[in-house]
C-alpha cells in the first residue's frame, strides 16, 4: 500500500494589521482513496466511513454526500479537459478521531498512469460549514509545485476577500510541505504552512501519532476559535461574510 502517515506542525503568522503568530504538532494522512478498503480491513483503530477510534469518511471531502470521491474527482478534472483514464488518487487530509474532524485545507494530488502528477486540488473549509476547491493543472514534472489565484472564498473572519493565494507544495515523499503565502495590495498579510515526515501506514504507526495527538481534531477547532478571540482582543475588524455557500469550485490557470 502506498497510502502514508505524516507526523508534522502546522504554523500561521499574520503580518498586518498587526502580528500574531501560532505553532501546533499534528499528523495527517495521505490516502491513496483505492485502497480505502484495504486500509479498513488490515489497520487496528482505522474504519472507512464507520466510526473508529480514527476513520475516514467520504462525506468529509467532495460533494459532501457520501458518494464516491473518486467519481467526484474524475468528473470534476475532465470538466476541466485533464485526462481522469488510470489516474491515482492520494488526498492529505487530517482523520476523524472520536468521529469528529475538521480540516481548514485537504488536498488532493492526482497521477496519471505513469506516477506523474497531473492536478492538484486545494479543497479549503470555514468554520459556517461552507467550502471551496480550487483545481490546478501540473505542467512541469518537477518535486516542488507553484500556484496562484486570487480570493474567492471567505475564511477568516479578520481577513478582507480581495487577496491573492500563493501555493507551494512538495510533491509527497518522505516529506510533505503546504505552504499559503496571503497578498494584499501586493502586501504580504499571511504566512501558513503545514509539513511532516512520513511514516507506513499501519496500526503500530497509526496508534503510536494518535497517542502524541489524542484530542487532535478537537484540538484544532478550539484553536481556530482561541486565535480568532485573540485577534478580536488585539482590536482587528471583524469582516461579515456577505454570502452563503455549500461546495463551490473554481478552475485556476
């Protein structure tokens, strides 16, 4: 199986208006979704779309319906005229622990049949149970990826929508690096990055970044929330979210 554990940090840092910093350790999965089954089946404290002391469930991610994710992946990619025949699936993403998560970033890398990367999808979630993908293109055959768009998504209630996402990504390996730089009026507003090593997959590995982590999932939601009084203490405007969504896409150059 090629499906992986990654034990890492997560780090943001906001420049402006004013400086505020966090660091917290974390694992996350990387899931080959073919072998979701599998995984079920062989690892000790892991279910697919049952409740586990950890699990994954496909209603998490995609259309957030329960069906197929592998479906939604090849649907949505040949919208966008990126060829779904034989392509590999692998989503880092963080997993159910006690049956909740919440994941403010998933990302799925797709490979053709050759092992070749050929999109990247960024699938980014608030906390009013709203999300957005945006869905890139890999051009170059290289480890280390680039990509950029603008806003179209209100995430933090301290951050105005008219910015720009700069993404640099490792393709996975022994190591994975997400880094998120935020612009604003070509200011740099937001720093955010998640990294970590890899371990195998199985139920030694998995029980042992669970025992380091054990209210992990909990742990980030009440961080999220710990952070944003912060800011609101600190005297940084609250921004009202002007509309309402459910699951959108955007296809990016």
């Amino acid at each position: 199986m090629t499906s992986s554990i990654y034990n890492g940090t997560v780090i943001h840092k906001r420049f402006k208006p004013k400086t505020h910093f966090f660091k917290y350790n974390i694992f996350s999965l990387l899931i080959d979704l073919s072998e979701l089954d599998e995984l079920d089946k062989k690892i000790k404290f892991f279910s697919f779309n049952k409740f586990n002391l950890i699990s994954f469930y496909e209603k998490d991610h995609g259309n957030r319906d329960g069906s197929s994710l592998i479906q939604w992946v090849k649907k949505i990619i040949n919208e966008n005229d990126i060829n779904s025949q034989d392509i590999k699936i692998k989503l880092l993403c963080y997993p159910r622990i006690f049956g909740y998560v919440f994941n403010p970033l998933s990302v799925f890398f797709i490979y053709d049949v050759s092992d070749k990367l050929i999109s990247i999808l960024y699938e980014v979630k608030n906390t009013f149970g709203e999300q957005h993908t945006y869905i890139f293109k890999v051009k170059d055959n290289t480890n280390l990826f680039q990509h950029s768009c603008t806003k179209k998504f209100h995430v933090s209630p301290f951050i105005e929508m008219n910015c720009n996402y700069f993404f640099r990504i490792l393709r996975p390996g022994e190591k994975i690096s997400v880094i998120i730089d935020q612009y604003q009026t070509n200011e740099k507003i937001l720093y955010a990055s998640q990294d970590g090593k890899r371990v195998n997959f199985n139920s030694k590995e998995l029980i042992k970044s669970y025992l380091k982590h054990p209210f992990m999932t909990f742990k980030i939601i009440s961080a999220i929330h710990y952070e944003a009084f912060k800011l609101w203490a600190k005297g940084i405007k609250f921004i009202k979210k002007n509309f309402k969504i459910k699951n959108n896409i955007t296809f990016e150059n």
